[in-house]
C-alpha cells in the first residue's frame, strides 16, 4: 500500500478536475436564485424570477458539470 509520492501526486493531478464539481454545481444553483430573489424584490413579482433563476442555475451547473467530466475524459491523442 506504500505508493511512491510522484504515483500519489499523478493520481491527485488525475482526479484534481473532479474534487470540486460539486461544490460548483451547487454554488451555480445558489447564485442564480439568489439573483432571481433579487430580480422579484426589484420588480414585485415573487417567485417568477426564483424560479427562473433556480432552473436556470441547475442549466448552467450541469453545464458545466458535463462540460468539465467530457473534457477531461479526453486523451491527449484525441485532440489531433
């Protein structure tokens, strides 16, 4: 079980892309409702604008959730 550090630090640079993603799924959602809550103070339509917001945060984190997982399940022969 005793791996070298440069076999630890390639497995850490290989999953490095992938620690986040949730963390950043989730912020995606956060900020769009919360400017989707700003948006229905601002023109006193509650919720139209949460709800547009939230669907529109769940879009964009998958997004970028998909976009990330493709990118990074490319080989680097793939690119020629």
């Amino acid at each position: 079980m005793n791996k070298k550090p440069s076999d630890m630090s390639e497995a850490y640079r290989a999953v490095g892309p992938f620690l986040t993603l949730g963390i950043q799924f989730v912020v995606m959602i956060l900020l769009c409702v919360y400017a989707g809550k700003w948006l229905d103070n601002r023109f006193d339509v509650t919720p139209v604008f949460t709800l547009a917001g939230g669907i529109l945060g769940i879009i964009a984190g998958f997004y970028h959730f998909f976009k990330v997982v493709h990118s990074q399940g490319r080989k680097p022969e793939d690119d020629v």
